[in-house]
C-alpha cells in the first residue's frame, strides 16, 4: 500500500489533475477489478496529449460499474476492459451490452487480461466487436501510449463519419423542408434553425438579403435572426444593426465568399435571380473541420430553396396579375353584355317605332291620297267634257295642296326617323342664331303671308352659340311652322333671340288656340293630338315636337311651353348652352 500511495503522490506532485477542466480532454474508461491496474494506467498516461487534448480517465471496478458509467457517458472514446471480473467472462458480456443494447458503435474497446488462456485470443477477436486484445503482462507503457493512441485515431475518425452521416442526413431531410416553404421569411427561419442542428450547438444567428447584388451600395433587410440576433428582425436598413455587425455583413457582400472564425462564421451565397445572402452564426464552440465541410454544403443547397421561394412569389404574383385581367376582362365581357342588351331594348323600341310610323303613314297619308286620287278623276271629266278653265284649275289647286301636305308629312317621318337613329351626333361648331333665325322666319313668309299673318323677329347681331346648324335650324322651323298652323287668319307671331347669362334663348309666340292643362302634360310625346286645331286645315303627325325636343336635349339645353289657357296663345322657348359643356 505505501508504494501505490508514492504512485499516488507522484501523480498529485506531476500537477495533471489540476488542469484546466474548461478545455477539451479525450474520455476514456478503465474498467477493471484490480485497483493497482487504475493508478498503473493513470500513472503511465498521466502526460499522454494527442490533438492537443490531454486525457479524462474514467474508472469502474467491475462490470456491473462499467455498465453504469458507459450509459452515463456516451461520449467515451476508449475503455481499456478487463475481462474476467466477476466471472470469467464479464468483460466480454459487458463488450455485447456496449454493442448491442447501448448500440454504442463508435467506442474503441481494447481487453486486457491477466489470463490468456482463459479467452482465447483469436475466437475472442472474430466473436466480440472489440479493436484490440492485450494481455496485462505485454501492455507496456510505450504498448499503452500506441494502442491508445490507434484506438483514439480510430474513435475520432469514426466521429467525423458520424458527424458527416448525421450532417448530411439533415441536409437531405432540411432540403425537403426547406424547399416547401413559400415565405421568403419562413425560409430564412428555417434556415437558422436547420444550421443550429446541424452542428448540433446553441448559436445565435442573423440571415440578411440584398436584392440588388449587382450594386455595392444597395441596402440589405434582415429576414430572420435568433439569439442575441432577434432584437433586429424585420430590420430593413443596415443603419439598424450595431456598427460591428454591419461591417461584418457589409464586408461579407464585398467579400463573396465565406469565413470561419473561431466562434463567429459568415456565409455567403448568390441565388440564381440575383439575390445575395449573408448568414452570421456566432457559435459556442469553434467549428470543427467537419462542421465547416457540412455547412459548405448546406450553404451551397440553399440557393435553390430561396430561388424557389422567389420563383413561387414570382408565380403568386402571376396569378394574381392574371386573376385581374381575368377579372377586368369579365367585367368588360359583362360591360358588353349590358351593352348588348340596351342595344337589344333599343332595336326592340326601334321595331315598335317603325310599326307605329307605318300605321301612321298608312293612315295619314290615305287620305291625302284619296284627295289626289279623286281629284284627278274630275280634272279627267273636266277635260272630258271641256269644262271651263276655272274649274279644272280649283281641282289642279286641290291636288297641288294635297301634294303639299303628303311631303310635309314625309319631310316629318324622315326627321324623325333620323332623330331617332342610333348614330346620330350632334356637330358643335359657332353658329350665328340670331342669323338663323331670321332665315328661317324668311322661310316661313310664304306660308304666314297665305293666311295674312305678320311674323316679326327680334334678336342682335351675332349671337354665337355652339351648336349644330342644322339641326336648331329644324328645331327652330318646327316652333315657327306650328305657330304659323295654328294661329288664326290674320294672326301675330313674334319670334325673339336674345343672351341670358350662359345661355341663348329663343322664344316663339303665337296668337292661336293656346294649350289645355291636358296639352301641356303630353306636349312632346310622339303621336299626340293636341285639342288645338291647325286653323287653315293643315295635317299634323304629332311628331314634330317631338323631335324638337330630342335635337334640343342632345345639345344639353331645355325646350318649354307656356301657355294662359285655351284661347290665349302660347308661347315655346328653346334654352341653348351658349359655350360648349365640358
């Protein structure tokens, strides 16, 4: 005992188990039932490095406490394990429990045995996953130091395999993740997320994104970020973030490539459409030669998930823009159908209009044509038995006279057929009323000196009005014509023109009949039989004003009458715009 306690004392003296225990050791286990074999292993590995990490030396002294200690640290690189402990074969049972219940495939087992015969080597090589087999009396230190050594090379190469496996079996599982996502936001979340498991490490990480890549001035936004990094999510400046944190961002989009320190590393990465991408991940451990390889790798897949989300915006955008013009489309489409089905009502009041104008020519001008007709059968008796020429002249005065009012008649169902036209415009140009108005006053001398009737006009000069000529020149006729109809042999008629504000006015006044109550509700509606008579016997259609009205009504202006009852006269007044309405 005083001579294990010396080792035990040199191993104090030598400092060893004072190190750091911040820094990273190599685990290994020794499992075995002899005391001696621990301080002898300790003692001769007490100054073992490898890798620059010294060694943390675990112990059991039996196979019931190996079993233990294996489960409570998995991380274990190496058990030296001694095979007969409680039995003859406990090391060797324990080697199965490691392999088959703790699936522990990466631990390097080394058995070292006092009694080789009891197990022998090669059965025990080929039946049992171990890597070494050494008996008590050849383990040596310089043997100790080399089989350690193999098995720690071996364990560690076999963590990198792991790692790798375990890395790139995330990637392929974050790729099927990561490509689904239809947020350029989810996907920088889900980034972030996937690289703090593929290093299997807490880290706190920022994700940012330049648009514009093709301008080193262009300004960034931070899609996600976590950790310490969170506070600046939804940034969408560069502005926002700390200085040190925007020059590492900003020297990362200048750099284009990307960098590994020992806790801090920037990646970088361009997408397809054009897009640049930063991802700073501060870590808590240095990144390991694997981490690196596996984070190259998953940078570089990530290109194609953020074109993926773009393309997919791209796309919603698409149909959206198509759902629009679908919708603008179908609002023109339904547009055209109302359209359509006015046009439709309109013909349907056109046939209406055209059967009544044809009643109405049927029976109108029957009569006319029963005068002519019966006319010139007594101008052929006339003839016949040489009548005086006085008489055959009355019967030509009959049928010129009804000759006159059938083309009175026609001159009316062409203006109101052409009224009613469907293409009719209204030319606006500067007209003289006042002008016009004298000439159709003139016009209409003839028929007012036949019934001794004075037509007096009063209105200034130049009276410009924008207008269509022609027709305020038939709007106007209609109002003199009627008034010369249907006022009395002998009769006044004034006509005035004047400017009243905006507008020009034109009255018409009549010394005739005068309009009823009744007269006045139906004036301007088609067909209508007025109680006043024409005074000379002339034919009347009913339509003439009411074609006044449509001609005055497309220039926007205003046609009334007026009238103190039956007997007193009226008196019609056309108001005109006297400027073109905007």
């Amino acid at each position: 005992m005083a001579e294990q306690d010396d080792v035990l004392q040199l191993i104090e003296d030598t400092g060893l188990a004072r190190e750091d225990s911040s820094a990273r050791k190599w685990k290994i286990a020794v499992i075995d039932d002899d005391a001696a074999v621990h301080d002898g292993t300790r003692f001769a590995l007490s100054d073992y490095s490898l890798n620059g990490q010294g060694l943390e030396i675990l112990s059991a002294y039996s196979a019931a406490e190996g079993r233990k200690l294996m489960r409570e640290h998995p991380d274990i690189a190496a058990v030296l394990l001694d095979v007969i402990m409680e039995t003859d074969i406990a090391g060797l049972e324990l080697v199965e429990y490691i392999r088959s219940e703790l699936k522990n495939e990466t631990v390097r087992i080394i058995l070292r045995t006092g009694q080789p015969g009891q197990a022998p080597e090669r059965r025990v090589i080929v039946q049992y996953d171990i890597n070494d087999y050494k008996a008590k009396t050849e383990l040596t230190a310089d043997k100790l130091f080399t089989s350690l050594t193999a098995a720690l090379r071996s364990y560690q190469q076999l963590e990198r395999m792991m790692q790798t496996r375990r890395g790139l079996e995330i990637i392929i599982d974050a790729a099927s993740t990561l490509y689904d996502f239809k947020s350029m936001q989810r996907l920088a979340e889900g980034v972030l997320t996937q690289l703090a498991s593929l290093l299997n490490v807490d880290c706190a990480g920022i994700l940012v994104l330049r648009d514009d890549g093709s301008s080193s001035g262009a300004d960034f936004s931070v899609l996600a970020g976590s950790g310490c990094y969170s506070r600046f999510i939804g940034t969408t400046s560069s502005k926002a973030l700390d200085p040190d944190l925007r020059e590492l961002v900003e020297a990362a989009f200048q750099r284009r490539k990307n960098e590994f320190a020992d806790h801090r590393s920037v990646l970088y990465l361009r997408t397809g459409s054009g897009r640049e991408v930063v991802v700073l991940l501060q870590a808590e451990r240095p990144l390991s030669e694997t981490d690196r390889s596996l984070v190259e790798i998953f940078s570089s897949r990530l290109s194609i998930a953020f074109d993926n989300v773009i393309l997919y915006q791209q796309l919603q955008e698409a149909n959206t823009q198509l759902e629009d013009r679908v919708a603008q489309r179908t609002r023109a489409l339904m547009q055209a159908n109302r359209r359509l089905s006015a046009q439709w009502l309109r013909l349907q009041r056109a046939n209406g209009f055209k059967n009544e104008i044809l009643g109405t020519v049927a029976h109108d001008l029957k009569n006319p044509l029963g005068v002519i007709l019966g006319r010139t059968e007594m101008l052929k008796e006339l003839i016949a038995t040489a009548a005086s020429e006085a008489g055959i002249t009355a019967q030509i005065d009959h049928i010129r006279d009804a000759t006159k009012r059938l083309t009175t008649m026609v001159d009316h169902l062409i203006s109101d057929a052409m009224a009613d036209a469907f293409d009719i415009t209204i030319r606006r140009e500067p007209v003289d009323v006042a002008a016009l108005v004298n000439e159709v006053a003139e016009a209409n001398q003839p028929l007012a000196m036949n019934k001794q009737q004075k037509v007096t006009v009063t209105a200034p000069t130049n009276l410009v009005t924008m207008c269509d000529a022609d027709r305020i020149r038939e709007a106007i006729d209609n109002l003199i014509s009627n008034a010369v109809k249907y006022s009395p042999i002998g009769g006044k008629i004034t006509v005035t023109a004047a400017r009243e504000g905006d507008n020009t006015i034109v009255h018409v006044s009549d010394e005739g009949a005068g309009l009823s109550p009744e007269d006045l509700g139906r004036l301007f509606g088609r067909f209508q039989r007025l109680s006043a008579k024409p005074t000379a016997g002339e034919s009347s259609t009913g339509l003439g004003l009411s074609i006044l009205k449509r001609i005055i009504d497309m220039h926007g202006g205003q046609v009334t009458a007026r009238s103190d009852g039956p007997g007193k006269g009226s008196t019609f007044t056309i108001t005109l715009p006297a400027t073109e309405m905007s």
